[in-house]
C-alpha cells in the first residue's frame, strides 16, 4: 500500500506547529546527549508543565485528585509521568514508552595511559555500533566524577567552538592495504577504539610526562585525580549539535535519534494530554540497547514501585491492586525504524517498508 505523503496534508498552520517541535528536538538531541542529560531536561519540561516529584508528595504525605500530575527519577538515568484520571487508577493506564539511551564510547574505570608521546583513554563501545563510523569523527566528552568527599563534578568538554575535541585515529590510506581487506566489522577492532586526548608532554624527557600533564590539567580544571576515575561515569559522543538537513530543511541530521526522537515526542504527547479519562502515564527508561538490565533498565522494579506508590497516593493500594493496575494497563511501546533509501534498495523489502515522509511507522 503506498501511503501519500504526509507533508501535503499540513496546512500552514501545522506546519508552523511542526517546525516548532522540530527546534525543540534539535535542542534537546543537542543537549541531550547522555542518559543523564536527557533526565535533566525532561524533568525540566515536566516541571514546566505542573509536574511535581513524586518523593515530595510521599514526603508530605499527600493525595492525589483527578488532574494530579507526577513524576518519578531513578537514578538520574530514567523518568516516568503520571497524569491521573477520572477512571480508579486499578482499572489501567494509558502509557507511552521509549527509551533514551543509545550508543556511545564509555570510559574505563582505569581509563588514562600513554603510549610513545601519545595519551589515550581506553574505552569500551556501548550498543551495537558499526565501529568503523566513530574513527576520526570529533568526540566531545560528557558525564560526572564523584570525588573521595562525595563531590559530584560534571564534565562536559567538546561542544563549544573554542573547545578541545577528542578522536580514535586510523591509519593513512598507503599504510592500510592490510586493513581494507578486512570485512568492515573487522577495519576497525573494538581494542583499537581507545580515544587520542593529548600529545604535549608536562615536563622534557619524563616518562610518561604527556600522561602527567593531562593529569595536571585535570586537576586545575576540575580538582580530580587520576583515582578519582575508579567513580567516574565518562562518555565519549560525537560532538557538535544536531542540524536540519537538506536545502529544503526537511529533515534532522544528529547523534542518538535512537530513540531520543521516540522520548521527546512522548513526552511531549503526555504534557499536551489535559483531563485523560484514564490515568496517563510516559516511561523513559535506560539500558535498552544492551538488554534493558540492570538497575535503570526495564528489568528493574522501578516502574512497578511508582505504580504503587501513585496507588498509595490515590488510596487504592493493595498488592492485588497493582496487579490488576498492571494487567489492565495498555502500552505504545516506540522505538525507531529504518526507511526506504534507493542507494540501499538490495537490503528492503519495498512492500513492507517504511517510507520517510510517509507518516508514523506501527
């Protein structure tokens, strides 16, 4: 079935409203550029729109009427929103889903070495990656570092014109005979991922003394020590913001759209929604692309605890309730697809593939 195409079907109005939406994406890819970035500024337009923290109300021990808007953290990395409705929160929920993790290069816990005159970071790639694409591309460094006293020091190095910018270098093309034929998930290895950071050494003749000035350079900038990478969370991304794309600016060219596109549209859905007769409900969570595991993933009990304790609130809690509240719920699970490009057509099946400007993809 060949849909048309879904640019003639806005009026001038609603093409206003999506350029609209569009600016915001592209900020919010731009700035958002870890799981923890992306946390800060969801709770940020949240918070914008009336949601209150969901520990303060537990705190003063509120209640909640129809209306009542939440919201719930788990560590730092995912977010859930309740909108609540008119409907007895037992009887289900209304909930978007996505997630707002994606692939990057994290920094090892004992991260810094060098090596001839060089000083590198060694990393290990998160998601699936084709490893090829990160070589050469300007990095920019994101993330936090907890101090011995319990500090927290956030880092983000990269994005500004005037900021330094990392890179995994690669070899020059009459050096790499041996390396072009190799299948393109073996050019480049995931040992060889680590990321070049500095070349000027601290003092002459010194060995190691490129390592001990990217040292001294930390330490002046932002009071850490090399120990101090044992409690750090650093992320290697591709640096610079995202950019409309196309002479006709019809499209967004940017780093982690998978599924960052799919969390800020549903969030944004969920602050537009006024007095659902269900409860409403948007879950973006993490560690989607390596399992949803661990702690902030799906396979943790976060979710299920804040229904509970929206129930509290609500004075419906049991444990059967929750259960029912879970059973009767209905979730639009979102994550990215890929589109048809003619440059690739050998790899779609055209009757059963998406089109880009055809509308949304189920």
């Amino acid at each position: 079935m060949k849909d048309k195409n879904a640019w003639n079907s806005y009026s001038p109005a609603e093409l206003e409203t999506l350029d609209k939406l569009s600016k915001g994406y592209i900020d919010f890819i731009s700035e958002g550029k870890t799981e923890r970035e992306c946390t800060d500024l969801l709770v940020k337009m949240a918070e914008e729109h009336g949601y209150r923290d969901l520990n303060e109300v537990i705190r003063n021990n509120e209640t909640f009427d129809v209306g009542s808007k939440v919201y719930a953290v788990n560590m730092h990395k995912s977010l859930v929103t309740f909108n609540i409705g008119e409907d007895i929160v037992n009887r289900g929920m209304n909930i978007l889903g996505a997630h707002i993790d994606t692939c990057r290069l994290d920094v090892k816990q004992n991260p810094l070495y060098e090596d001839n005159g060089l000083a590198y970071f060694d990393t290990h790639y998160y998601g699936g990656i084709k490893k090829y694409q990160w070589v050469t591309i300007p990095l920019a460094l994101h993330g936090v570092v907890v101090k011995k006293d319990g500090t927290v020091v956030e880092i983000t190095l990269g994005e500004k014109a005037d900021d330094p910018v990392f890179c995994v270098t690669d070899l020059l093309v009459h050096l790499s005979q041996e390396q072009l034929e190799k299948k393109a998930s073996k050019v480049i290895e995931g040992e060889k991922l680590d990321v070049l950071i500095g070349g000027y050494p601290l003092k002459k003749d010194d060995k190691e003394s490129v390592k001990d000035g990217i040292l001294a350079l930390l330490k002046e900038h932002y009071d850490i020590r090399e120990e101090d990478f044992n409690s750090a969370e650093l992320t290697l991304v591709p640096a610079g913001r995202a950019r409309e794309l196309g002479f006709d600016r019809s499209m967004v060219l940017g780093y982690g759209q998978d599924d960052r596109v799919c969390s800020y549209t549903a969030l944004c859905s969920m602050l537009e929604t006024v007095a659902p007769k269900r409860t409403a409900c948007c879950l973006l969570v993490d560690k989607e692309e390596i399992g949803s595991v661990g702690a902030t993933g799906m396979q943790s009990r976060f979710f299920e605890n804040m229904v509970a304790e929206v129930l509290s609130a609500c004075g419906q809690y049991t444990e059967i309730a929750l259960r029912r509240t879970l059973a009767r719920s209905k979730m639009l699970s979102s994550d990215v697809s890929s589109a048809y490009d003619g440059l690739y057509a050998d790899a779609f099946e055209k009757k059963n593939v998406a089109y880009l400007g055809r509308g949304m993809v189920f």
